[in-house]
C-alpha cells in the first residue's frame, strides 16, 4: 500500500492531455451539510439524498478516474464527512495513485479525530472555507454561529496531525473590503495553498451583490502582489482574466517589451509542489470542461459545479467518452468558438473567461467574461493572430 502512495505523488502533472483527461475531478458526495452558507451553489439542506451514488458506484468511479489518467480528484458536498464511507473512497482513490482532498464543514463533526482519520485513510490536502477576518463576517456569511472558530480549531487539527492544510475564500460585494485582513488571517494559518473564489450567481449566491469590473481589477492587483510574498500558491477560480492582468504586469517587468506569447512567467506560478506540499496548482489554464469536470452527487456529468448543464450520468454513461466526446465539453474547449469581446482577444487562448459565469449571467456558455475590464482592440488582435499564430503560453496563474 505505501509503494502505491508513492506512486501517486510521482505522477507527473504536467503530461495531462486536458482534450482527454481532466486535470482536477470533483464529486459532489453529498449535498447534506448543516451550514447554510449564504453563496451556496448546492443550495444544501442538513440530510442526505437516497439518490447518492452508493459506496460500490464511487469506488468505480474513482477507478475509471484513474484510468482516464486524472491525478487529482476532490470530494466536496454539501459536506463530504455526512457520508459515513470518506474514510474508504479516500483510501480507495489513494491506493490506486490519485491525490485525494476533501472540504470538510466547520461543524462540530470536524474533530480532531476526524482529521486523524482522513489522514490516515491517505488524504493528501485537506481545505477549509474562510470568507471573513472574524467571526462577524464569516459566520454571517456561513449561517451559523461559531463557524468562524470551528474553522480555526479544524486548521490547527490538520497542522498537528501533518496534514497540508489549503483555505478557500469566495469573494462578492460581501466581503470585497475585508480582502487585507482575510489575507492577513490566511497567512497566519500557515497554509499550503489560498484558493481565491470569485462569486457565480448560481444557487444561493443569486441573491448576492456581484462586484464590478473595476472591483475584479483591484483584487487582481493585490492577489499578484500577494504571490511575491509568500510560500504558498495563491490560485484563482472563477477569475480565469486574471491570468490576463499577470501576463500584462510580467509584459511591463521583462525588459525588451515582449508580447504576451513570450513572457515566460516566474517559476512562483507555474509550480507543483510534490510529496507532502500542496495539489491542485495545474501547469496550463484550467476551465469549465477543459481540464476539470463535476460528478454531482447523483452522478450528472458537468463542465464544472457551477455550470450546471448536464453532460450525461456515471450511472450509464462513460466519463471517458463523455469528457472527451461530447458536444458541450468539446465545444468549451474551442476558444475560436468564444464570443463578444472573448472572441476577438488577444489573451482569450490563456483565459477564455469564466464560462460558468457567462452562462449563470447570459444563459450562453460562450458568452464574454460580464467583469473583465479589458477591452482588446480589434487591430492589436489581427496582428497578434497574423503574427504569432496564437501560440501563447498556456500556464495557469
């Protein structure tokens, strides 16, 4: 069994072709959760679903995971540790070579013994949600009190039985002003890893205030002047333009005014940390369907959790066939196919927007990014294509 954990940390990320396997995979186990997050996408109520896929139907769903060539696979919910069985699918995916993490709820189900557990059954990273600097904002924003403190108590659990600890922070009108003092409280918690969540109005998360573009911009700038300064990965989701606004500042930094297909990015965020560090950074964009897909917890196949357009179901349908075949998946994956403003930019082949947010907004998953401030100018773009070939890089920022 260790030989075979072995083997899952030495699986070279950077060989996945994401036409045929996607990059990171995300099963929805369960929707049930006792938190009553104001955002969220699953609309999650506190009992589980009958209609779950079974022990026997995940086991076979990691298997072909696996099989598909994916190194990373996240158990989400709802929250994942209402399912009595996350001790034997994080084993099961563990022992086969993938690197399992998980989202534990902040409830009082998150003890230390839990944690142990998961760490044992081979978790790999465990993730915790922070959407404010103090118990105020962020348990307002989760629904119940003292989930503020449960998640500090959960980080110190997983620093004290070893385990890489990430933290997930979803950004809206809500908490768009406490951005220093969440960065200064992530920073403290000694993570491996800060995933940033720019708000889908799906689910919940409809009836909250949606930044603008200019409020995009600022983030974007502090979250690239974060990453000079600390050891862990700082990753975008839902905010692929970001990676637009870091291709222009390293166009600025790098002498001999280079285009965007020649700025070769600094090794802070193209890199993957191996055994014992951080998953989950991936070494080229990552989008709805290109390079991640979202198993339910029914088993509905979708480009991503929050581009809720069903694919098909792993009940009777090949996950393989589907991510690589179908119409939709292929078509997210064309960015000649993308409209508006997206359609004719130069950076749309390294961001291509969010097409959850295009779609939860427009009802068009090849619709324009609705908060990106830039606007590429049609001329700048027929060179660029003439000239280059859009032979961009493709890291992911």
């Amino acid at each position: 069994m260790g030989e075979k954990r072995e083997t899952a940390h030495m699986r070279n990320v950077a060989d996945v072709d994401f036409s045929l396997s996607p990059f990171i995979v995300i099963w929805e186990i369960t929707q049930a959760c006792d938190l009553a997050c104001r955002h969220c996408r699953a609309e999650a109520i506190n009992w589980r679903d009958p209609r779950e896929l079974s022990t026997q139907e995940g086991f076979k769903l990691i298997e072909e995971i696996h099989s598909m060539g994916t190194p990373i696979m996240v158990l989400s919910g709802g929250d994942p540790t209402k399912r009595e069985d996350i001790f034997d699918l994080i084993q099961h995916g563990t022992d086969l070579g993938l690197r399992m993490a998980t989202i534990p709820a902040a409830t009082p189900k998150l003890t230390l013994q839990m944690i142990k557990k998961l760490k044992e059954a081979g978790l790999a990273q465990m993730a915790l949600s922070l959407d404010g600097p103090n118990a105020e904002i962020h348990d307002s924003f989760r629904g119940v009190p003292g989930a503020f403190e449960l998640t500090l108590r959960g980080a110190e659990y997983a620093h004290s039985v070893g385990l890489p600890l990430q933290i997930n922070t979803a950004f809206s009108e809500y908490n768009f002003d406490a951005f220093d003092d969440i960065a200064q409280l992530v920073k403290d918690l000694n993570v491996v890893f800060w995933e940033v969540f720019f708000l889908v109005p799906i689910g919940r998360g409809k009836l909250l205030e949606q930044m603008t573009a200019v409020q995009y911009e600022k983030l974007f700038q502090k979250l690239y002047s974060l990453s000079k300064e600390v050891n862990f990965i700082v990753k975008i989701t839902e905010a692929p333009h970001y990676r637009r606004y870091v291709i222009q500042q390293e166009t600025k930094n790098q002498s001999g005014g280079k285009k965007p297909s020649e700025v070769r990015l600094p090794s802070r965020l193209t890199r993957d940390f191996g055994p014992g560090g951080s998953i989950g950074h991936a070494p080229k964009g990552v989008n709805a369907g290109n390079g991640y897909v979202f198993i339910s917890h029914t088993g509905e196949i979708y480009p991503s959790g929050f581009l809720p357009l069903s694919t098909g179901n792993v009940r009777c349908d090949s996950l393989a066939r589907i991510y690589r075949e179908h119409p939709t998946l292929q078509l997210l994956r064309n960015s000649d196919r993308l409209k508006g403003k997206c359609g004719i930019c130069e950076y749309r082949a390294i961001c291509g927007g969010s097409r959850s947010r295009a779609y939860a907004m427009t009802g068009d998953i090849m619709a324009d990014e609705p908060f990106c401030l830039y606007h590429p100018s049609r001329e700048k773009v027929e060179t660029n294509f003439k000239d280059n070939k859009l032979k961009m890089s493709k890291e992911v920022i």
